[in-house]
C-alpha cells in the first residue's frame, strides 16, 4: 500500500495505473493530494470495486483499468468452461460504472482478441498484451492530443477547465489538460482557471495537483463563478474531457459541463472537448440514449477534506434529513461545442465529420466497433 522506489519513478512518469503479472497497481486518487498510497489489485473483482469506489476514475484511465480487469479475469479463469466464465466476466467489469465509454471499449477489444486464439493458453497470452497494447495507445493519443490542441490556447486569457481530465483521468498527458501541459513544455504562456467541480471535488484536489507538480500557473475557483470571470473577459477559451461521445456529437462529461458551455456560448468564448477515439460511440445515436449515472447523496450531503490536525474526515454540509439528487453527468449538446480535439486533430461536432473520423481510426488502431 505504501510507495516504494519503483512506485516512486511510475508516479514520476505520471502513470497512475499499471499491471505486472497477475497485480493492477493503481494510485488511490480518493486520497489525493494530502496522501499517497498505491492499491495492489490481484483480482478483477478487486479492480471492479476500486471502479465502483472510484480509487480510479476518468474515463480514459477507468477504460484501461478495464483492460486490465479483463486481463486478470482471463488469467484467472481455468480451462474447464474458460469461454463463458471470460464473457460473464467482461459483463461484469463493463457493468462497473455506466456512463464512460472507455470501459466497454477496452472489455470488448480484449475480448475480441482472446477470441482470435484457438485455445485458453493463447487466449490469456493476448489477454495480457491486448490491454497493454491498449495502455500504449492511449499514451500515445493523449500526446497526439496536446500536439493538437496547444496551438488552440489563447494569448493573454485564461484557459477555464472542469473536473479533472490529465494523466490522472487518462493514460500519458490527458485529454484537456494535454494541451496544457505541451503549451507550458513548450515555454508558452499559459494560465488555468480551474472549477472546484462539486460535490467530489476533482478540480481541488486532482487538477490543480497535476498543475502544481507541472508548475503550470493556475488558480481554483469555485463552480459557480465561472460565468463572473466570463464576463470580466478574463477566459479566452474552455476546454473539458468526455465520458461518452454520441455519434452525432453530444457529449457527456462530468456535472456542471453543460453549464459552462450555455456560458460559453452566451460569451463567445470558443468550448472545446478533448478526447481520444475510444471515447466516441457510434453505437449511440445522441445524448439522450448516453446512460447517466446517478450517485449516492452522500457525496453531496458530506464533504471530504484533511482537518487542522492532519487527519482526514468525511463532515457533513447539509441540512440533518434532507434528500438530494446526485447526477454524475450531464449532456452538452454538439450545437454548443467548437470543435473536438482528438488524436486525428479537431474533428467538427456533426455526424459526418464523427463517422469519418470513427472509420478511419477503427482501421488504423484496430479499434473493435461498438455492438
């Protein structure tokens, strides 16, 4: 549970998940950034719970925790009726949170490739090099992504952002704070506003820990004042990540999403999503068939946080009784988004530019199509 060296130099090299052998180990970010502490996984019904718990969260970094998911369930799995045990397991895992879309994907590209080998030996072999084959790539788009959007950041504004979408939300540098980290690597001014993101907060305690440790200027506010730093003209452009891509370009990223993108439009303040081709579901027609998850109300009703004496404690905020409803999600339109930036470059929110683009990297990453 505690760091060791080689833990130390993977946190250094921004992974916040990793497999060796039978073992995901996984950065617990539900105690970030007052405490380290890496899970050791040596289940996949261990690494569904740390999904469910959100140890792990973000859609990019939850699709390949299910990778690796799959890949323990393979290796665990005996000969004796390996292929239905292995289906009921990528049932399971998919199941985990519903919402990303990174989850399933990753489930059904390892599965796809355990099925192209003739017998369970083969099949566990390229369980293992499936998932990983998958981590890779992800590294390798989120780059892609930053190179994208690093030209897009504004001169003398602030670059807004909402909940937390770096190396801790997804594999390499991120989504929207890829292009954040590529602009300030490469000596280019950049300053992020940065919102709280209620009620769990991953904009305090996530986003703005990845900018201090990369030394990117940065200021938190709270979810909120968004619309007041608007209209002072002081954002020169908003950048989110996303769960779920429709087909037609709606997009589902964390609560409070839509909300600054009707500000931004109200402002003409160009809003971007970043996010990467297993994001996108070309199964789903539009947002009002993406799946949102609701929570439990004690994320809402309690805060979390560190006291003056160090310890960490759960307090609660809301009035004794009270019931509340807790969506972790909303739904942007397409009509509201500038452009994506994905590995491919910006890809405009309409149904055609999507399918070509979708068409194109199914061939070149080998992506498996939804079902």
């Amino acid at each position: 549970m505690s760091r060791n060296n080689g833990h130390e130099q993977r946190l250094k090299n921004r992974e916040a998940l990793w497999m060796k052998g039978p073992t995901v180990f996984m950065l617990d970010q539900r105690l970030l950034p007052h405490r380290i502490r890496i899970l050791r996984l040596r289940t996949y019904p261990e690494t569904i719970r740390a999904i469910q718990q959100m140890a792990v969260r973000g859609a990019g970094t939850i699709g390949v925790a299910g990778g690796f998911a799959m890949a323990q369930a393979a290796q665990a799995t005996p000969d004796a009726g390996f292929w239905k045990t292995a289906e009921r397991a990528a049932k399971e895992i998919s199941a985990a949170r519903p919402t990303a879309k990174n989850l399933s994907h990753a489930v059904e590209r390892v599965l796809a490739a355990m099925r192209a080998e003739k017998n369970p030996a083969g099949a566990r072999r390229r369980a293992v090099s499936e998932a990983q084959k998958f981590y890779d790539e992800n590294v390798t788009m989120s780059e892609k992504i930053g190179q994208a959007g690093a030209r897009l950041l504004p001169k003398g504004k602030a670059v807004l952002t909402h909940c937390n979408a770096g190396w801790l939300a997804c594999t390499g540098l991120g989504t929207a704070l890829a292009p954040i980290f590529t602009a300030h690597n490469r000596g280019k001014p950049v300053f992020v506003i940065a919102t709280e993101t209620r009620p769990r907060g991953q904009g305090a305690k996530l986003t703005v820990w990845e900018l201090a440790q990369a030394g990117v200027p940065h200021a938190l506010i709270a979810d909120t004042a968004a619309g007041h730093f608007m209209s002072r003209g002081e954002i020169g452009m908003v950048i989110v990540g996303a769960d779920r891509i429709a087909a037609n370009g709606d997009t589902a990223n964390k609560i409070g999403t839509y909300t600054l993108a009707v500000l931004a439009k109200e402002h003409k303040i160009p809003f971007y999503v970043a996010a990467p081709s297993p994001t996108f579901d070309a199964g789903c027609p539009s947002g009002a068939r993406i799946p949102i998850e609701e929570r439990h109300e004690d994320e809402l009703l309690r805060a979390e946080g560190m006291l003056h004496s160090g310890e960490q404690a759960s307090v609660r905020v809301a009035t004794p009784g009270v019931t509340a409803r807790n969506p972790a999600f909303d739904v942007t339109p397409a009509s509201l988004i500038t452009a994506f930036i994905t590995e491919a470059g910006l890809i405009q929110p309409n149904p055609a530019a999507i399918s070509k683009f979708l068409s194109k990297k199914l061939e070149a990453f080998q992506i498996v199509p939804p079902s």
